[in-house]
C-alpha cells in the first residue's frame, strides 16, 4: 500500500490500536496516517507523540480551524505542542535536536473539506501555511448542504469542481475520501 489510513473519528479504535497498526504499517515500509477524532490539539498530541507520518483533521471550516490544526502538530513558537513525542523520537534515539528541527516536521497535516462553510473559505483555509494536502468528505459535505449521501448529486458535484479548482489555482494536492460507497468501485 502507498499509505495505511487510521480511522479514530468514526471507529472504537483507541490509541493503543493506532500504535500497535503504526508498527505492523512500518514493519512493511508502509506510512500511517491518522484521522483524529476532531481538530483538538489535546486529542492530536497522543497521535504525533506517537510518530505518525500524517494527521488527517476532520471538519476543518475556517481558516483559524486550519491554523489550530497546524498549530497542535508543531512546537512553539509555530505551535501549541508540548514535548514528549517518546516513540515519536524512537525513545531518544533521534536527538531532542534533530526531532524538533527535523523529524517532528516530516508529519503531514491534511485537512478535510466536508463542509459547505470550507468550500466559501477555501481559498483563506488553502493559504494556511503548513497545510500539505486536503481530502474532500463527500458525505459530511453531502450533509451540510443537506443532502446526505446524495454524494453525486448535481450541486455537489459543482462544489467538487470548485474544489478541485481553486486547490489546483493555488497548486494544493488533494483527494477525495470515498469510503466503502459501491457508486465509486
């Protein structure tokens, strides 16, 4: 696989089982990326401490959402985090140093656009530094607009060209989280 993603915001998987997915993911060379279960630096710390190679933020509406998205991930003064990144920095194998300047840096942070509100602030949540990529949600953003899972619909597939617009205008890469909906296989 080219990325293993971890799913915590829709599932009972606990930290213990992203550990233990990360570890059997690197075993085979694989990256794990994470969604958190919100854009909640106290629920985000556990999983960069933790060493993923991303972390996917849900229902990220604004730009200040992004920002505390970027924010949680990285070490003052760009950030909010405190220091304890314990596997995350192999258990001192990787100096203090060469963790904070380097290592804690690879970490992606992807946000997800599955709300209408996102799509009208697109362009300012787009210009957030240290954004590196985003996912569109069709069926959350189906839901805002409130037509839930109707996620070929004609309005919204206008609002994925728009996103797909404006992402590719500013150079963005972005995907599109289809999840299990047989229409797509």
């Amino acid at each position: 696989f080219d990325v293993l993603w971890l799913d915590m915001e829709h599932t009972a998987i606990g930290i213990e089982n992203i550990v233990n997915n990360m570890i059997a993911a690197r075993s085979g060379g694989t990256p794990a990326w994470v969604r958190v279960p919100w854009n909640d630096p106290v629920r985000v710390k556990p999983v960069v401490d933790v060493g993923a190679d991303g972390i996917i933020f849900p229902c990220v509406r604004t730009a200040d959402d992004a920002r505390l998205a970027v924010a949680s991930c990285a070490y003052p003064p760009e950030g909010i985090r405190g220091y304890g990144p314990l596997r995350a920095s192999d258990y001192g194998r990787i100096s203090q140093t060469e963790y904070v300047t380097k290592t804690s840096r690879e970490c992606l942070r992807i946000i997800q656009i599955e709300h209408i509100d996102a799509v009208r602030n697109l362009r300012e949540i787009a210009s957030v530094e240290g954004i590196d990529a985003f996912i569109v949600g069709p069926n959350d953003l189906s839901g805002s607009v409130g037509k839930i899972g109707l996620v070929q619909d004609p309005e919204l597939m206008e609002l994925y060209r728009e996103i797909g617009a404006v992402l590719t205008e500013m150079g963005k890469p972005f995907g599109v989280s289809t999840g299990c909906n047989p229409a797509f296989l």
